[in-house]
C-alpha cells in the first residue's frame, strides 16, 4: 500500500503498465517467420483454426475449476495478456473429471509472467516455464505457467552432436537447437497460440479455456476426439515422436488414464520409434515411467504398453519383473500375486485422493529380484545383513541407475528392505526400537503385503500388527508367548557345535522357505542368540541405530 503510493506521488508507471510496456520483448521475428511459413515448412504440422466453442456445447462445470489457477489467469488478463488454462486439465474438464494439475498458457514471457507473482520462480532450460507458488509446506500448491511457443521445423533449429550432458557449452545462450536424431533440446522461441496449438502433442491436450468467458479455443479437433475418446497426434506422428520421444510413453499414459484408443496414424510408428528412447536422459525416462505407474491406473498401463510393444526393454525396473512379451513373471504364483495386490493397492490410494510412495512402489518392483539375490548371497557364506546390503547395492545399481534424487531414493527403499530380517525377531528390546522406528508403517505394511502374497507366514505378520496396536499388558504377553516359542524351537532343535562356515555351504537350519528366508539367529542382528543363553550385557547394534534416522514413508 505504501509502495503504491509513493509510486503514485513520485509519478511511477503501475506494474501492470511496466509490463505491458516490454511485452515485445518476445521473439518475435522467429515467431513471424514460422507463422508465415507454409506447413510443408514446418515438419508437416498444420496451424489449425481457431474455433471458440461456447459453455453451451463444452458443458464444463466452473465448480471443478482451481480457484487458484483461475486467479492466475485472471492477474495476467488485468495486466493486458492473453491467459487461458491449457492442455491436459482442459482435456479432464471436459470429461467431467476433476483435474489434480492446473496449467496455464500465455503470450507473457517468463520474465514477465514473473513480474506479477510475488512468488513465482523461473525454471528449466529445455523449456523455461515458470512456477507460481501459492502456500506453504506440504499444503502448497503451483499453478504451471508456459508462454505460447514458435511452431518452429527442424531445419530452422541449430544442430549439436552430443546431447543435454555431453552439449552443455553447445547449448548455452540458445533458444532452438536439436540432436542429430532431431529430438528437441531447447525449445523458447516464443509465438502466437494458433503454432502454440499445433506444437503440442495429442488434439486433446491443445485445448484453451477461458474462466472468465467460459469459452474453449480449439484449433485441431480437440473437442471432438475427447467425446470420441480418441488420442490423435497433431501432425505426422514419426516426425512428432522423433522430436520427442517422450511423447510414446505419453501416449501410453493417457490411453490406460483415459481409457482412449490411439489413433490408428497415431499408433502405427510407436514401436519402431521407441528406439529413440535410448536418447532420453534416464532420469527424464524414470520421471515418466513412475507417472505412468502412479496415475491410478498401473495394471492398465501395464497392459497397455504390452498391447503397443513396449513392456520389454524399455524400462530397467519393469524388465525386472516382466518377461520379454511384457507379462508378469510368475503371473499366477507369489511374485505375481504380490506384484500385482501392489499395484491395486497403490490404485486405490490414489482413487481415494491419498498419497502414494514411490520408494514403496519400486521396493515391491524389485523385491524378488533383491530376494534372489539376498539367498544366492548368504548360500555363498555370508550372514544374514551383509547378504542383504550386498543384494541391494547390486539391484539397484543395475535398475535404478544414475538418476536424479537416487540417493533419496535408494535410502528410503533400503529402509523397506532392511527391516524385513528385523521382523523375524520378536525378543529382545529391538522390537520396541523397531516399532518406535518413524518408517515402521512402511516397512510393516511391506511384511503385510508379504503375508498376504503367501511368501511369509502370515502369523507373522499378525503377530506385529497386534503387538503396533496393543495395549502395554498385551505387549507383554505376546513378547511372552514369543519367548515360549523361541524356546520350544530351541529345545526342539538338536544340538550342534557351530563350525565356521565354509564358502557355498548352507547353514543347517537356514533352509529358505516360500520367500527364501529362514529365522533369523546370526549375528548381525541387535539381541541375536547362538547357543546357550549367557547373561551379558545389553548393546545397541549400529545397524539398527542407522536404520533409525530415515522420515516417513509417504
């Protein structure tokens, strides 16, 4: 208020004025260049026209609309922009479904889209959006803020060898360069909605809606192959694809989310482009492949990148628990039960509106193979925990990769994984460290999901859910009854003198059962007995104190 008066006083412009003022700061030779070019010029891709359908044949319902993102919309129109909701919440309005993203589109540039929101933040350098955030903490929410972008062919970009790594110093300073493949790498070079339009991927997805008139700006179709639920490329599909490969897995996305059908076009090239996949950044690839298994629909996308060819080969953590036709291994045994109660679980949190947990989600992808690993392991002669660490390092090292935020991530999994040997033991003051652990609900809820798979005994299980929900006298009684039962296994078991074990030998009595476990009694494990009991004095394992530092699951 202060500002704005002294302004006033002083004789300054308003914001608002400030920012119209520069807004031919745009690219708009290039812009003018693409918009006058024919569409043979532009890799096929034509410019549409622009049709405005009112509420009356839309049908969207204003009461599914982010009274933010409309806020958003309506700062950039008070400053003198053109502002709309754009894309893929446009596209699940229209379905009568409620959007989880708001995005918007603008002829501001991000400079100036920046300007006008106190807390706006520019970001990415493929393509510079901006980010206006709008509370705090986990409750915060960011509407998506692009400009509209240049329909520009492949032959106007400049060309470098390498890519996003390999090219950094190429890349510096330019707006509009390709790889030899021609997949985009920098792409803001900013232009009129009509080749904003016809840049985007699916008619679906380049879709335009005005709150403030309710009307829906529909250059290619979109309108019409939403209510045909039909997904059709904009343009040639083999040039669209080669542009950005992505744009294949985006496709499986929204047919399994949407229950659509590709377009035949649309559809024929994809398995012979999927190729180029092999070019995109692996922690671009692994971003998409978790949204595709994270839309409340995992089966169908399974399903649906079987039906195109895509469920081998593709993705290094679903080729660890698919075959080469894309099919669960051991469909109809444990591994498939417990692969697939996963995925329905993680479904119906996300239909309920819950959170769901990457880390958990990938710890289930790659269990068995940890568990196979873990056994091979420990019949080589190592104990129980360094045969787990080790399986761990191997797996993940070979399905993850080097991808951002792997450090985070393969934390919070190894957590998951960590605790499961833990869980065999049910004496000892390590059963309350484990149950006061803070990612105690995931790695229970992974022992759970265990039991009902039918690779553990689900007594198990129960024992630890009774104990979690228990009162302290029903604590102790099942602490009790465990002792009992440690006991009776002890005196039921012949006595042997423990000799150092030999490289490849088996232990005797560490048969792996259903899930390749057996009850855990080397050392390694905070309380851990062997032979006769002793009266000794208590310590803290550092295995059980480092397992105790990690956050909540999701």
């Amino acid at each position: 208020m202060i500002k704005k008066f002294i302004d006033k006083l002083l004789g300054k412009p308003s914001l608002a004025k400030v920012v119209k003022a520069v807004k031919p700061v745009k690219s708009a030779a290039p812009a003018k260049a693409a918009k006058d070019a024919p569409a043979a010029k532009l890799g096929q891709t034509p410019l549409g026209k622009r049709i405005e359908v009112p509420v009356a044949q839309h049908g969207i319902d204003p009461s599914l609309l982010d009274e933010r993102a409309v806020r958003v919309v309506q700062t950039l129109a008070d400053a003198g922009f053109e502002a709309y909701i754009v894309g893929g919440a446009v596209r699940d309005l229209l379905l009568g479904m409620r959007p989880k993203d708001f995005d918007v589109a603008t002829d501001a540039t991000p400079e100036q889209v920046k300007g006008l929101f106190r807390r706006a933040f520019i970001i990415g350098r493929r393509f510079r959006i901006v980010h206006v955030v709008y509370g705090r903490g986990r409750e915060h929410e960011v509407i998506e803020v692009s400009t509209f972008r240049a329909l520009l062919g492949g032959e106007g970009a400049e060309q470098v060898a390498g890519n996003e790594k390999t090219s950094k110093e190429e890349l510096a300073g330019k707006s509009h360069v390709v790889d030899a493949a021609g997949r985009v790498l920098r792409d803001n070079v900013w232009g009129p909605q009509i080749e904003d339009a016809a840049r985007r991927d699916f008619t679906v997805n380049a879709l335009y809606y005005d709150p403030q008139r309710q009307l829906v700006v529909d250059y290619h179709g979109g309108l019409a192959d939403a209510k045909k639920r039909v997904l059709r490329m904009i343009g040639d599909p083999e040039s669209r694809y080669r542009e950005d490969p992505v744009r294949i897995v985006r496709a499986v996305r929204f047919a399994a989310k949407l229950g659509f059908e590709l377009e035949p076009k649309t559809r024929a090239p994809v398995k012979a482009m999927a190729e180029l996949l092999a070019n995109v950044p692996a922690s671009r690839l692994f971003d998409e492949m978790i949204k595709l298994l994270q839309t409340g629909h995992s089966l169908a996308s399974l399903a649906e990148l079987r039906k195109q060819g895509l469920g081998h080969g593709v993705f290094p953590v679903l080729d660890a628990m698919l075959d080469e036709n894309g099919e669960m291994v051991d469909a109809d045994g444990v591994r498939g039960k417990f692969l697939r109660m996963a995925f329905e679980d993680t479904d119906l949190r996300v239909a309920e509106g819950r959170g769901v947990s990457a880390n958990f989600m990938l710890a289930c992808m790659l269990w068995f193979e940890v568990l196979g690993r873990w056994t091979a392991n420990r019949d080589a002669g190592e104990s129980v925990i360094p045969a787990l660490q080790q399986a761990i390092d191997t797996v993940f090292d070979a399905r993850i990769g080097d991808i951002s935020g792997r450090g985070k991530l393969a934390s919070e999994m190894r957590e998951i994984w960590m605790m499961q040997p833990r869980f065999e033991r049910r004496t000892g003051s390590g059963v309350y460290t484990l149950i006061d652990q803070p990612r105690y609900r995931a790695g229970f809820d992974f022992l759970r999901l265990r039991a009902d798979a039918g690779e553990i005994d689900a007594a198990l299980a129960d024992w630890w859910e009774d104990f979690a929900l228990g009162t302290d006298d029903e604590r102790e009684a099942l602490l009790e009854d465990a002792r009992e039962a440690d006991k009776q296994q002890r005196r039921s078991s012949p006595k042997v003198h423990q000799l150092p074990r030999k490289a490849g030998a088996k232990a005797e009595g560490e048969g792996a059962g259903a899930g390749g476990q057996a009850p855990v009694q080397e050392a390694g494990l905070e309380d851990a007995e062997a032979g006769p009991a002793k009266k000794r004095r208590r310590r803290r394992r550092p295995d059980a104190k480092a397992a105790d530092t990690a956050g909540p699951a999701d």
